[in-house]
C-alpha cells in the first residue's frame, strides 16, 4: 500500500493506495475514527451503487458500523442545493449525530456533494473519500474543497472540509466507461504542467498503458499527483496563495462547463479545453514558447478528441469566466505556464488575448 500523508495539523489525515482497499473500508475506517462513530451514511450515485455499495457495506458492517445508503442521479447537474437539501433530511431522519461519518463512494459529483453535507450539517460531521473515478482519485478527493453548483457557476457555495480519510482502490477503474478515465487523463495532465515535469514526461510516454488501466502505472500516477496536491494543500489550505496553480485550466473549464449547463462535459475535459487556452495565453503574452505549448496540446490530444466546442458563443463563456470565485475586484485570473512544471498567476490579461486563445483553443 501506498501512503499519501496530508499534514494539516489537527485536521491531518492519510491518504492510501492499493488495489483491493474497498474491502478494507470499514477496517480503515474505524481506525481512522475510533470507537465512537456509531453511523455511517454512504453517499454514491445510481451507477456506482450498482457496482460497489454492496461491497462497502458488507466491510462496514464488519467493523459495527450501522450503516444507510443515499443514491444521487449520476452526472454534474445533480451537484445542487435541492440534492443537499435531500441529503440533510437524510440525515435528520435517521438521527446521525456529530460523531457519526459521512462515506462518499463514487467520482467528484459524489465527493463535492457528500462533503458539502458533512461541512454543513450540525456545522460539521467527519467524512471519508472512497473516490471511483480516476479524477477524483487524483484531484478531487483530497484537499478539502466542497461545493455545490449553481445555474449561474460551478461551485459558488462551498465550505473547506477535510476527510478524515482517503482510501483509494485502482481497481475500481476497471469499471470506468473510457470517456470517464480520459477525463481523469486530462486531469493528470494538469498536474505535470504545474509541477513536474517528469510525470508530465511519464504520462506522455506512458499514456496507451494508462489507458490500459495497468496497475502499476496507475498507481504510480495516483500517488503522484496526491503527493504534488498534499503538498499544495499544506502549504495553503484555503486558496489564499500557492493553491491557486491548481486551478490550471479551470478558468475556462468552469465557464465551459456552466454554459452547457454541466451537460456538455465531463470536468477533465472541460478542463482539457482551459489547459489548450491557458497555454495560448501565455503564449501570446510571451511567457510560454512555442515548443512547450505544442508538447501541451500534443499531451492533450493523446488522451483522445474533446467533445466539440466550436459552436458555443465566446461571449457566453468569457461573461461565465467572470462569474467564476477566482474573480477578484472584477478581474478574473489565469494560471499560466512559463515552461512544463512551472506556472504564475496572472490578472492582467489582455481581454483580445483571451478572445484570440478561446477561438483558436476551442476550434
């Protein structure tokens, strides 16, 4: 097993990788809370229950958890307040107490609404990430971000969170439809960018066997960008500096996402698309050289085709980037490269600029 240590002092927490995990959950699980969570309410979502809730329960219940299942629809565009309102009552009806776990099993829909519910309900129950999908395996799971979406803006009302655990099983993915994992693929691409530039090397020469699902590359993968997002997150928990470079891409990625409204995109690959436009940025402003943004888009373009963009107006995306909750006094921000593995924060981007990467980006 591989062991991700996220230090945050009181609110530290592991995270742990190895294949067949999801059957030490309850084990894990009482030992990360102790003997006085009585219950555990699993969060997951019709298809991911299908496949996996059985499992989790079953180990649950071996280590005296009581335990109760609540189902959301499968997708973005149930990450809302009427679905938390559902999971409140939930709760409410069946007495959880603060000392009782929230387990979210399932991708980044499941997690940013599981979590919201514990940050909220009581002012704060424990939770506990058991993420599915590569993307949550690698990003969303870990770091204490939860949200829910608005029509007018991904993830406007959230809280800070952290899990009291992550238990990761890569095996998991074997379930995953391909689209699903290539939207991970993207995600990971994200992380080389920002950080490392031999794991954005090791995923461009080892993309087929990512897409293989082969374990060790997997896991490999895995445990690198938790390790990169650990070390984010410790440094600045609550966005205020350094976390921001984990937003590369997003920018735009939100703003595609919101005006689809979450139905377009898969989040890895709206991303995709902000990864191709961020690079643009940099660029035009000459931050970025040429050759870096080709291997960029080459990266990206190897993961598999993006789901058309070219008919969506950029004025409806550009008036979404300025909904988003990075801007500040009225101005948006960017995360740009300068080279692979290294990126800054910008501000002041030349609103032509972003017009003339978003079309060239998008086609």
């Amino acid at each position: 097993m591989q062991t991700v240590d996220v230090k945050l002092g009181s609110r530290s927490y592991q995270v742990q990788i190895s294949s067949g995990l999801l059957d030490e959950v309850g084990s894990l699980a009482r030992g990360a809370l102790g003997e006085n969570a009585r219950q555990a309410i699993v969060v997951s979502n019709v298809t991911v229950a299908s496949l996996y809730i059985q499992r989790a329960a079953s180990s649950l219940d071996r280590s005296k958890f009581k335990v109760s299942c609540f189902s959301i629809g499968d997708g973005e565009r149930f990450k809302n307040l009427g679905t938390a309102e559902a999971l409140f009552a939930f709760l409410i009806e069946r007495r959880v107490e603060r000392t009782d776990v929230i387990i979210a099993i399932g991708g980044g829909v499941v997690g940013d609404l599981a979590g919201f519910g514990a940050a909220t309900y009581m002012r704060g129950i424990r939770l506990i990430q058991v993420p599915t999908t590569l993307l949550a395996q690698i990003d969303s799971s870990v770091g204490g971000k939860t949200a829910v979406n608005h029509p007018l803006g991904k993830n406007l009302i959230g809280a800070f969170h952290q899990p009291s655990l992550v238990v990761i099983d890569p095996e998991v993915l074997h379930t995953l439809p391909a689209r699903q994992m290539r939207s991970g693929l993207y995600e990971a691409i994200k992380y080389g960018v920002i950080s490392d530039r031999r794991l954005f090397n090791r995923i461009a020469m080892n993309i087929d066997a990512l897409k293989k699902l082969e374990l060790g590359e997997l896991e490999h993968l895995i445990a690198r960008c938790c390790a990169i997002k650990a070390s984010v997150v410790r440094s600045d928990e609550r966005e205020s500096g350094l976390r921001k470079i984990l937003n590369f891409g997003h920018t735009v990625g939100h703003a595609l996402e919101a005006v689809t409204q979450y139905r377009r995109f898969l989040h890895g690959e709206a991303v995709g698309y902000g990864m191709r436009a961020a690079s643009r940025i940099a660029e035009r402003m000459g931050l970025l050289n040429a050759s870096h943004r080709e291997s960029i888009d080459k990266v990206i373009a190897s993961v598999g085709r993006l789901p058309s963009a070219n008919t969506l107006a950029l004025g409806d995306i550009i008036s979404a980037m300025y909904r988003d909750k990075k801007v500040v006094a009225g101005r948006t921000s960017f995360v740009l490269p300068v080279e692979i593995g290294k990126v800054v924060i910008r501000s002041n981007v030349p609103p032509q600029f972003i017009r003339a990467a978003l079309k060239q980006a998008l086609s």
